[in-house]
C-alpha cells in the first residue's frame, strides 16, 4: 500500500477557506427550514447579458470550428476587440500582440499572477480589506502578502507613504483596485500618478484590478491606470467581462499593459490552461465591439438600488457613504458589534445576509458589505426588516 501523508499539501494550512462557503451552508440550512432569506452579500451580476452577446455564442457554437483546443494567447480579433475597448472608452492605446492577453475570467489571472512575478518569499502589497484572490495568489506562490490598511479617513485610498522602506525593498508587486472592492471607493488621478512614481523609485510591479471600471453613478467616469504617464512601463490593468457586460458566469477577463510581466503571466498560464472555449472568445467580441448603450440603463438600474440601499442602512443606523462606482455599499455596523457577530445577528433574526467586512482581511472590521445585484422589491423588503430589528 501506498502510505499518504494526509491529502492536502501544508501550504492550502496557510491559505484562509473562501470564506463563503461556510454561509452559504447556513443560508441553504435556514431556506430547508422555512425562512426567506434574502442575500444582500454577493456581487454577482443578477442581470441577464445582453442578446446580442448570448446569440453570439450560440452561433459560434454550432461552428465546429470551435470545438478544437484554442490557442494559448486568445484569438487575434479578440486581442484586437481589446485593445479596440482600451481605445475607445480610455483612450489608452495597446498593442493586441504585446500588451494584450485574455483569462479565463480575471480571477484566474490575479490568482496566477504572483507565479509569474514573484520569487518565495517576496512581498506582495496587498489592499486590506481587498479582493481575497490578491491574498491567496502570494501565499500559493510562496510570496508573502502584507497588508496595506484602506482607512476611511483617506477614502479608502492607501496611505502608500508609511509603508516602511524595509517592506518596500522586498517587495515586488503592489495591488490597487479601483472602483473598489468591497469599499465602493474611486481613486483620484493623483492617487495613480503618486503609485506610478512609487513603483518607479522601488521597482515594484502595480497591478491594478479594475473590474468595476464601467459600473459608476451619478456621471462618475472610471480611469485606467494606463492613462497615466509612466505606467505602461510599471503596471498592468485587470478587467473582466464579468461586471460590465453581465458576464459573470462566462469567464472571461484580461490582462493589459506592461509587455514583459504580460509574458511571464502568458508563460505560467500556458502550462496551466488552454486558452478560452472559443464560442466564449467571439460573444467576448461581440460585446466589446458592439453596442454598450445598455451600459448605462443597467447602471441606472444598480442605482436605484444603491439608493434604497443606502437609504435603507442608514435608517438602520448603520452610516454609509453613497458610493459613486462598484456594486457595493460599505456600512459601519453599530457600535458594540463585530461585523461577524452583527452580520449573524442580522441573518438569524431578519433573514438578511450582508458580508463581514472581515471576510477581506482584518481592516474591515466594523463594516459591513451590501450588494446592489438583487431586485428592488427584495432589497425594500430587507431594508423595511432591517429597520425593525
Ligand atoms: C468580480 C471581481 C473580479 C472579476 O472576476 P472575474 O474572474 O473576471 O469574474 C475581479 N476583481 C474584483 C475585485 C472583483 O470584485
């Protein structure tokens, strides 16, 4: 016999469980047993993609010539839709080749990336509270993330100037996403151009995650990194179809920017994956090249959302600001109460989950996460037993 040491390898001892999972269990526990719940804690897109994209799957589908194994770098015209998007809606000009590469969704390249850019015992710059993949990314790779506090007396931007220069020197990549996760924070112009000079003087990799670039309120227009002088040369951008075209579950991102991390990234991923089904590549296409003016309708109906959202938590007493980007509203848990405890509390007693600011990282104790991807009628509902808890 073969003697097993215990199947999972020690380093998953240093990585945290996906934290939701263990909620999902009791969320499925308390449905079994009768009660309604309403989930406010997740950010997925409840919104159907748009026709236009799901017919070109199913057209691409019945071609068989995408039933063969897809090239590892995507299809050209893909590269090209990309790089075409970047032009049109930032003005940031990409060569498709070079400085283009499609992910199976953006996860799986924020997760590979630290592979790529990093060497044991590195440091990786990670947001906290953030996006649990920057994290976990460094830890399987053998980095190690240090977390940089997003606080709200500087919006929710990180004070990049007290991070010690001893931490600095050994780090290697720094991570940014805005519009913000879970925070609904936007960043300033200056806060990009202040993170470019920063990777410039120590040599650091920015990657910036901007999943949320194309779900902005009240006329808030989201930039790239990649505007910013300097930066093509220090970072690369993560997007993703996911949220702004309610893709969610087609999986399909992309990397942008800086050529030389772009190939390291295209290197790992060539001996993990395969490359994109096809058929998803095309819809990929069909939607960064065709018509995005349902763009704004959608955002017009997260901000009804956000508003009775806001509304609603801080006639609860829970204070919040209007978040003006993301799908996310960030709220103070009333004072005496973890957000884990008052986040359980809120479920048990008012069927209404809203995530722990905790579950991404220790800085965001005392906040809660509520999500705009649930019809308006659900999320009146939860606020209206919210109210009279
Ligand atoms: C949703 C989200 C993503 C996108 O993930 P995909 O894998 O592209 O679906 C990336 N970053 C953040 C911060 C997110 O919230």
């Amino acid at each position: 016999m073969i003697a097993v040491r215990g199947k999972a390898a020690r380093r998953l001892g240093r990585i945290p469980r996906y934290p939701f999972a263990d909620v999902v269990r009791r969320i499925t526990e308390l449905e079994a047993q009768g009660v309604d719940v309403i989930n406010l804690g997740i950010g997925s897109p409840d919104l159907p993609t748009p026709p236009h994209i799901v017919e070109a799957l199913r057209e691409a589908a019945l071609d068989p010539v995408t039933h063969r194994y897809p090239g590892y770098a995507g299809l050209p015209e893909l590269r090209q839709a990309i790089a075409g998007y970047y032009a049109r809606r930032f003005g940031v000009t990409l060569d498709p080749d070079s400085q283009v590469l499609p992910l199976i969704g953006s996860k799986e390249g924020i997760a590979h990336a630290p592979l790529a850019w990093t060497d044991p015992g590195d440091v990786v710059l990670v947001p906290d509270p953030g996006y649990p993949a920057y994290a976990a990314g460094a830890l399987l790779a053998g980095a190690e993330p240090h977390p940089v506090p997003l606080r709200p007396e500087t919006g929710f931007l990180p004070n990049l100037e007290v991070i010690p220069v001893e931490t600095l020197a050994r780090a290697r990549l720094l991570w940014l996403n805005y519009p913000n996760n879970p925070t609904g924070a936007v960043a300033t112009g200056d806060f990009f151009r202040q993170a470019i000079a920063l990777a410039r003087e120590y040599g650091l990799l920015i990657a910036h995650d901007a999943a949320y670039c194309d779900v902005t309120y009240d006329g808030y227009v989201a930039p790239s990194i990649l505007e910013f002088p300097g930066a093509e040369q220090v970072a690369v951008e993560f997007n993703s179809l996911s949220k702004t075209y309610n893709m969610g579950g087609w999986r399909v991102g992309m990397a942008v920017g800086n050529a030389e991390a772009l190939a390291a990234l295209a290197q790992v991923k060539s001996n993990v994956d395969t490359g994109i089904f096809p058929g998803v590549q095309r819809a990929a296409i069909a939607a960064l090249t065709g018509d995005h003016s349902f763009i704004s309708e959608r955002n017009a109906v997260y901000q009804r959302r956000r508003d009775l959202l806001v509304e609603g938590l801080q006639a609860a007493g829970l204070a919040c600001d209007w978040p003006r980007a993301t799908l996310y509203v960030w709220a103070q848990v009333p004072a005496g109460w973890t957000s884990a405890d008052f986040a359980h509390h809120v479920l048990e007693q008012a069927g209404v989950w809203l995530t722990p600011g905790t579950f991404f990282g220790a800085h965001g104790e005392g906040y809660l996460r509520a999500s705009v991807t649930t019809p308006e009628e659900r999320i009146q509902e939860a606020m209206e037993r919210l109210g009279s808890l």
